[in-house]
C-alpha cells in the first residue's frame, strides 16, 4: 500500500490553504462537478488480501482526499468506488479544479475524468454455431487442452442470461478452489451461479455518477441486452446441440473453451446519449476479477485511444498481466478508416474482426432475370416466386420529408400510398438497418434491399429483419439502381434466407472492423490478430427482441450478432485452451502462439482482402486470421513480461518517477533511441525509417522439441531485412535464442506510406511468422 509518507500530505495541505486564501472553494457531489479517476498504481499487499487490509486502504483514500478539501468525512461522502485490492486509486466527485490540484501530487500516478467506452457491436446500426473451419479447433486439440477444463475466463460486459443453456453445469466437477469470486444476487432471487458461470458481480456506480440516481432494478447482473451472454457464451460456452437463428445456421454452439468455468462482471448499462459503460466501473470490475481469480479477462468494450495512464482497459489489463492474467481486448467498429484502433497496449491481446464460411443467403431477382446474391436473417419471407413493384425509396418520399431522408428509410419518412405494396431499395447508413425495415413495413411496404455504399463495399451483414429484406454489395446495388432506373415497370422478388457453407472468399475482413495504426504507441502493431465476428451465433437473453428494439416482440435463444466485441471473445476461448494446455505460459507467450501461427490467406487460396475487394494489410489483421489448431504447438514463442513494459514506457516518454509509482518499483529509464522496437513482440514495427537503417533485437523460446530453425524473409517494398544468425539450433525446450533484425532502406526514389514483409522460422515442422511493418 502506497501513501505511507506522514509528510505526504502536507504539500495538499499548504496547495489547499492557497486555493482557500484565493477564494477558490472546492466542488464535490454537486450538480456542478464531475467524476474523476484518481490512480496510485499498485498496491503492496503482503499475503492474503483481507477485510482489514482493505478497510486501511479506503481510509487512506478518505484521508488522502481529506487532506485536500479540509474533512476526512467530505471526502468519504465524495468517494463512490476505493479501489484496494489491486489496482490502488479511487474514484470521486470533483470538480476540474480540484482533479487539477490532485493531479499535481507526487504520488499520484494519473487523474482522469471518468469517461464513457463503448460494447464494440454493430447491432443493427452502422458505424462509420457453424465457425470457418480454419477456425474451429479439432476434436484432438479440443481433447489434449481438455476443452479449456477448469480455466477461468471473466467478461467485463453487460452480464449474463444465467438461464441459456450455453451456462448449464452438467458434467463439471466442484468449483475450483483458487477462486474467490461470489454471485451478487442479493437483490435478485431469481438469477442463480453454478459449476459452470461460477460467479456475477455488477458495477453501476461509476454510470450513476454520469447519468443520476438508478433504481433497484439496477442492482443484478442478469443481462437485459443480449451483449454480455453472446460474448461470453462464444468464450467459454457449453456445448448446446440444435442452436439456430430462426433455424438457420443450425448446429451444435460451443464456446472456444467449451469447459471452462466463466464469470460474468457487467459495467455496461442502458445506453444515455450512447453511453454505457464507464471507466470507473471498468476499472472496480478488473479490481475485482483479478483478486476473484481469473485465467482470462475478456474484454468487448473499448473508448478512444489515450495516454496508458488515462485509459482504465489499459491500466486494469496491466495490473492483470502482472498476476500473469490474459487480457484479450475489441479493436473497435470504427473503420475501416486508418488509426482507429483501439485498446493499444502491449500486455494486452488486440482483436479484429472477419467474416467466417458461412452466409445466410439471400438473392433478389429482377423481373430481367438477374440473380444477385444478398444476406439476411429475416424471418419472415415473400410467397413463393411471387414478383412486386421495386422502386427507390427517395420515390416513396413523404411531404415535407427529405429525400436524403427517404433514401435512409427514416421513420416517419414515407408516404404509405406510394410504398404499399412494393419492395423498397433503402441506403445504409446513420440511422439502424432493422429500423430501415420497421420504417418500409409501417409504410406498408412488403419487402425492403438494403444497399451498400461505396464505404461498405462488399461487407453484408445478416440482420434479423421484420420483414422479408436482403442487403446487396455496392457492386451490385449500382447494378440495381441501374435497373429500376432504366426499367419502365421494373419488378423483384426476394428470397427465403438459406444458410451456405463454404462459401469463397473467406476470411474477409470487415469494413466496420477499427484499423492500425496506433495513435498511442505507433511502435507497435495493432490490431495483433483477427477472429471471426460477422454474423456470429451465440447465446442471447431473453429479456429483448433480436434486434434490441422495442417494436419487435420476438425472443430467441441464439443470435447473430456482429462486431470485434464478437472476434474478441473467439481469441479469449483460445486464450482458456491454451491456459489449459500450458498453466506456466505467460501472457505474452500465449499471444505469441496465437499471432505467429495464424494465417494471412483466404480459402481461394489467395492474400485476405477488405470489404473491397483490396489486398489487406496488417493495419487490418495484424498477424493474421486465428487458427487454434497450430497455435497449440508454436514451436517458439516471443516471451515478455512486466519489466519489459516498464522499459517500453519509459522508451515512449513516460517519466521515471511515475512509471515507479505506477509498478511499485524503483525504476531508471533508458534513453537508448531504438529501445522502442526491442520491445520483444512477435511483430515487427518501424513507424519512420528516418535513417538509412535501423536494427532491433528479438529472443525467441523454444517450447517443442529439441531443432533447429532457419530464418526466411519476404521483404518489404522499397527496404531490404538482413537477420542475423540466419540458424537457431535448440537442444531443449526453454532454450531462448536472440537474433537481431536490420532493416534498410534501399538506395533511390522510394516510395513514400507503410510498407508490408514478413519474418518466418521454420524448422519444417513449425513455421513461426511475425509481420515486419515500416514506413517510409
């Protein structure tokens, strides 16, 4: 426990003396203030954490903050989260004033206000249980990790639908004894934990401070969205025969780690003004998952990139990692603009998402006789062959109503006497995709095309429509207008939805998945990996509609839901087999197995493209799309830990004495200029090649058989790699070898932007791939 000084507070003491002689009077829990994160780092418990312990943490906190504003009782009333079990820090009402101040204190490592994050879902909206089989690990995997048994995997999410069958507890023995997490259902007797979703917490207290006063109604972790039980199930679900979408996609759903023990931390509420979930929470719910006893936290959820130190998923995942924990993390929905990525860290596991070989097909056929192929979820369909009226939904424009309007099929928006009857052809974009339909069938409409734009290209997503509809490609949405343009009484008709297997090409990744580079530490590639999270089926409540709208009465078991907050559980299942498989493995090796052993191909085969139709680059799938059946058996992994961090943010500008704080050790920054590319990551990432040449370091661990691996590289355009020694011979397993990589620019008029190589070892057995990412 930090805070020890008696002196300590004696600066706050002489800076609140000054404030008060200016006239400043400081502001907590009035309509005026706001609420703020105030971090210490670490704490320095001894042993087992007990009551007592942190009790002398919260009121060091009430004495600490005291000390500022005159009171140890003000400031217990101010404080609504202490956090003291690992992370050391609180969280209060205060004014910016008084943040400042407090910022200013030497033992303080950051104050930051308490910020909204975002569930990394596309629903329904746009932002701008059969897997690829590249994907799904074999029976064999599944059987040596023992389906991810008795791995722990939490998700910091909008709860659990304790009653899914994806839950149940059949076949699962006792509770394992490590754990330390509870089932807070006190105030809501009819959700219940088992053998299987072994523990429940919710933290509210940090969106009460946004948002004002919450009923009873609040207080339970049972999921009233749908988000919290589908990433969660999709993590560690059990094994649930017969699962389907309005019957489509039937099959057997399971989770990555169909054994392990799960447990559900919701800080994700009813989204005011979009927002939903809140630092403050965040950051109590890592508190506690990580003192409950967690293998891997899964994390679906991200805000905009910030400084380490003001980003809660960052600092939480830290603390995590220092007990050894996995941190598998969104990349956010917001591309596929560049620099949009979110959840940056190096201790954390970044995913992405792509689609998978599976569609649920669609087609509209026009009275011409052209097929175009769609997607939909709908569940409800057109008689057989019956043809109707096509038109652009701008024709069916309501008085007084845009045609902008019209063509996103806004509510409200259309005339019923021109849309009766007719299919019509709505734009994506701005306003829900269901509600696009809600808005055709109040018109009286009988079908809806959903078409893409440009931005969009070729990515469909198969949505749960109320009414027949199916979305088309921009490609052919063009060829649509074309059509209905050009036609004098041009008629369509659409399709049952159908599920199709195997479908080419696949994986693609998707136009609303959030892309490198990294705005906060550039040096590094994000997203690390990406995983399936179109149109994937998993678990869902039964407290909401399949669409999350409340027009539409429907209920299901199972949904499709996409979104990196879909991928992102794909990787933490992973993540629990290989937990499983090799207790003693580190995080950092653990995602080393994950990234060097993905693939960077389709099914065609051919490189993996982006929604249109253009060669993707690792700013998209950093390493590659996931397959769990090699990541079992690496053969060398890139391993890290805590020490190396701290020196990586010493390397990015981070002072000495805060990084102290913020680990609870005695630190001394190097000022090397190229320590920030010997970070030893398993990719590679120079962001300015500003010299002719730059060389960096990376130390591999054999974890397979005795061997000896050769290097092979694929360049990069306008830069040519030399790696020396070309050989590794390794005569144990835990044997590490070091290797260093020089990068140099080629002599003439290079072009200028990122360019793309790769690094492989391969022993023949085992081929261990890192991307290589310069700018030039």
């Amino acid at each position: 426990m930090k805070l020890t000084n008696p002196l300590s507070f004696l600066p706050s003491l002489i800076l609140l003396l000054l404030l008060l002689h200016l006239g400043y009077k400081p502001i907590l829990a009035s309509k005026n203030s706001s609420s703020y994160v105030v971090y210490f780092g670490g704490h320095s418990h001894v042993g087992e954490i007990t009551e007592d312990a942190m009790d002398r943490v919260r009121e060091t906190h009430y004495d600490f903050l005291g000390s500022f504003i005159g009171s140890p009782e003000i400031a217990t009333d101010a404080i609504f989260y202490s956090y003291t079990k690992h992370i050391n820090g609180f969280a209060a009402h205060l004014d910016h004033g008084l943040a400042s101040a407090i910022s200013k204190h030497p033992e303080v490592v950051s104050v930051f206000p308490n910020k909204a994050l975002k569930l990394h879902t596309t629903r329904s909206w746009d932002f701008l249980g059969l897997e690829h089989n590249s994907f799904v690990p074999s029976s064999s995997i599944w059987r040596k990790a023992r389906f991810g048994e008795d791995s722990i995997i939490a998700n910091l999410d909008t709860g659990v639908w304790p009653e899914s069958k994806s839950f149940r507890d059949e076949g699962l023995g006792p509770i394992p004894s490590r754990w330390k997490g509870i089932c807070q259902n006190q105030k809501d007797a009819t959700f219940h934990c088992n053998r299987k979703l072994i523990g429940a917490r919710y933290f509210h207290k940090g969106y009460a401070a946004a948002v004002g006063p919450l009923n009873s109604s609040f207080d339970s972790p049972r999921d009233i969205d749908g988000h919290g039980s589908h990433t969660l199930s999709t993590a560690g679900g059990a094994f649930v025969p017969g699962a389907s979408v309005f019957g489509q996609g039937n099959g057997t759903a399971k989770g990555g780690s169909p054994r392990a023990r799960v447990a559900a931390y919701k800080v994700c509420w009813p989204p005011v003004k979009g927002n939903e979930c809140y630092d403050a929470d965040v950051l109590a719910a890592f508190d506690a998952a990580i003192h409950d006893g967690a293998d891997v936290i899964s994390v679906s959820l991200g805000g905009e990139s910030a400084s380490f130190f003001n980003d809660s998923v960052a600092i939480g995942s830290f603390h995590a990692a220092k007990k050894r924990i996995v941190v598998v993390c969104s990349a956010g929905n917001s591309g596929p603009a560049d620099g949009t990525v979110t959840n940056v860290a190096p201790w954390q596991i970044t995913v992405g998402a792509s689609t998978m070989d599976r569609e649920f097909a669609s087609n509209l056929v026009l009275g011409n006789g052209k097929h175009y192929k769609g997607q939909s979820l709908s569940s409800t369909s057109l008689p057989h062959a019956k043809f109707y009226p096509i038109m652009a939904a701008s024709g069916a424009k309501a008085k007084n109503v845009t045609a902008s309007d019209a063509q996103l099929c806004k509510l409200g928006s259309l005339d019923p006497k021109k849309a009766k009857g007719k299919i019509l052809v709505c734009l994506r974009g701005q306003n829900g995709r269901v509600e696009k339909g809600r808005a055709v069938a109040l018109a009286g409409g009988v079908g809806m095309v959903l078409e893409n734009t440009n931005v969009t290209g070729n990515d469909l997503t198969a949505d749960p429509h109320v009414l027949p509809a199916t979305q088309l490609s921009f490609k052919d949405s063009l060829a649509l207008s074309r059509y209905i343009s050009e036609t004098k009484k041009p008629i369509a008709h659409i399709t049952p939805s159908r599920t199709v297997l195997g479908t080419k090409p696949a994986p693609v990744m998707a136009a609303f998945s959030s892309k490198g580079p990294s705005s906060v530490a550039p040096e590094i590639l994000k997203p690390d990996i990406t995983a399936p999270g179109v149109s994937v089926i998993a678990a869902y409540t039964g407290a909401v509609s399949p669409t999350n709208e409340q027009f539409d009465p429907r209920r299901l078991l199972f949904n499709a839901v996409s979104g990196t907050s879909m991928s992102c559980p794909h990787v933490s299942g992973i993540a629990g087999l290989l937990k499983t498989r090799y207790p003693s493995w580190s995080p950092a090796a653990i995602r080393s197995a994950i990234m060097t052993t993905a693939t960077t191909m389709d099914d065609i085969p051919g490189p993996i493209q982006n929604s249109t139709n253009m060669k993707a680059t690792p700013f998209s799938f950093g390493a590659g799309h996931v397959r769990p059946n090699l990541a079992v058996n690496p053969g060398l992994v890139y391993d890290s830990g805590i020490k190396d961090y701290l020196n990586f943010l010493c390397s990015l500008g981070y002072n000495a004495s805060q990084i102290s704080v913020f680990s609870g050790k005695n630190l001394t920054c190097s000022t090397r200029k190229t320590s920030l590319y010997n970070l030893n990551y398993p990719s590679i990432t120079v962001p300015n090649l500003s010299s002719s040449k730059v060389t960096v370091s990376r130390t591999v661990k054999n974890v397979g058989r005795p061997s000896t691996y050769t290097v092979r590289v694929n360049n990069p355009e306008g830069v040519y790699v030399v790696v020396k020694p070309t050989s590794l011979n390794f005569t144990k397993a835990g044997e590490q070898k070091m290797f260093k990589v020089t990068i140099v620019k080629r002599k003439g008029k290079v072009a200028k932007g990122y360019v793309f190589g790769d690094l492989v070892w391969s022993d023949k057995k085992h081929r261990v791939r890192s991307p290589i990412v310069v700018k030039l």
